[in-house]
C-alpha cells in the first residue's frame, strides 16, 4: 500500500496526494474484492480522526448504443427506486435496504436509478459491495418546464445540488453516470441550454462519468453527447 504524511495548521486545508499502485486489478462490479481503500488519519496530539472511502478503478465508455466497461459492451437491465416504505417512510432501515437490494438481483437487475434525488450512501455502498449492479445517480430536477429550466434561481440550486452529489459519491465506482434531471420538457428552447450548463458541471467535478437524463415525452429530445 501507499501512504503519505502531512502537516496541516489549523482551518480549512485541500490538497492532493499522489500515490502509484503496481498489479492495480479492475473493478469487477460482482467481485468487492477488486475495491480499493483510501483511508485519511487526522492525528492532533492523543486526539485522531479516522476516514475511510473505497473505490476502484475502471474505464467507462460507450458503443453509440451501450455503456462500456472496460471496453466491453454491457447491456443495463433495471429499473427506477424510489426512496419509501410501508412502515418507516421515506427513511428505510438497513435491513430494508439489504431486502430491496435482493430483490433487484432475484429480478435480474444489473442497473439502477434511484429516482428522482441523491440515494442513501448505506445504499450505495451495499451496490458497490459485489452487487453485480451499476447506479445512474440523480438530482431532484423533476419535470421542469422551459420557464424553471430558464430561471437563473433554480438553475444555480441545480448546480449546487450537482455538485454536492458528485463531491459526495464521485468514489463510487457502481456509479457509472449521473442523471442530470428527470421528466423534463426537453424539445422547450430553455432545455439546451440548461442541459448544457448542468453537463459542463459534471465534467468539471467529473470528467470520466457518462451523463444521461430522462425526458417526459419525446418530440425532440436534446443533447450533445
């Protein structure tokens, strides 16, 4: 493994931290053993702070017609999830999670979008456990029409929202794109630019990610890429 050692002075600090990684395996999306751990050690005197994330490295792409992974077509099967139950609502125990996630791969699953707003990171991480799915990972933009993707308010909430999904589940690597908005009027002359505007933040935080959406109707559906 690599590591690094770094002292800081107090307040806020960012920085980056190059390591290289020999024999490095590709993540498999049904093996979690091919994830890797990134672990940051806040140490001040006897006091520490410790951080975990996993990730894993792969190579996303796309055929003209499907994702590719690793260079290899990979065909998505699977469905919408909203975040809500019976019993406890929209906040669901780990349990819960665990059984809908089995319910995904006893259906035949390899690919969900939880709908419509950033999923549970519990969720998340049970998808990324060796799952054999992928997550298309979405913000609450649902079913805008040309005046709310034209109004400069929203569109910058938007942004924000964008931005913090993608800061915070960017390490993911079942996450193979995110959704930029759902059901919305995209044939309307605000759609483009919107769309444009929302798609140049998600390269920014993550350039190696597919973008994708999903219209309400299909007159004219507008994208670039």
């Amino acid at each position: 493994f690599a590591s690094k050692k770094v002292s800081l002075s107090p307040g806020y600090h960012r920085f980056v931290v190059d390591a290289e990684l020999d024999d490095v395996v590709a993540w498999d999306p049904s093996d979690a053993s091919t994830l890797y751990v990134m672990k940051a050690n806040l140490q001040l005197g006897e006091h520490s702070d410790v951080v975990e994330d996993r990730f894993g490295f792969r190579t996303l792409g796309h055929d003209g017609v499907r994702v590719t992974l690793d260079g290899s077509p990979r065909t998505l099967y699977g469905i919408s999830r909203h975040e809500d139950h019976a019993v406890s609502g929209p906040w669901q125990p780990a349990e819960h999670l665990a059984e809908d996630l089995e319910l995904l791969q006893d259906l035949g699953a390899n690919h969900i979008r939880p709908g419509h707003y950033p999923a549970d990171p519990r969720f998340l991480e049970l998808i990324e456990d060796g799952s054999g799915l992928t997550v298309a990972e979405e913000i609450p933009v649902y079913q805008w029409d040309g005046p709310q993707m034209g109004d400069e308010v929203l569109a910058e909430q938007a942004e924000r929202q964008l931005r913090a999904m993608i800061q915070r589940d960017r390490n993911n690597p079942s996450i193979v794109m995110w959704s930029l908005m759902n059901e919305v009027l995209s044939w309307d002359v605000d759609a483009g630019p919107f769309a444009e505007r929302l798609a140049t933040v998600a390269r920014g935080e993550d350039p190696g990610r597919l973008l994708t959406y999903s219209a309400l109707a299909f007159p004219g559906a507008y994208f670039d890429d």
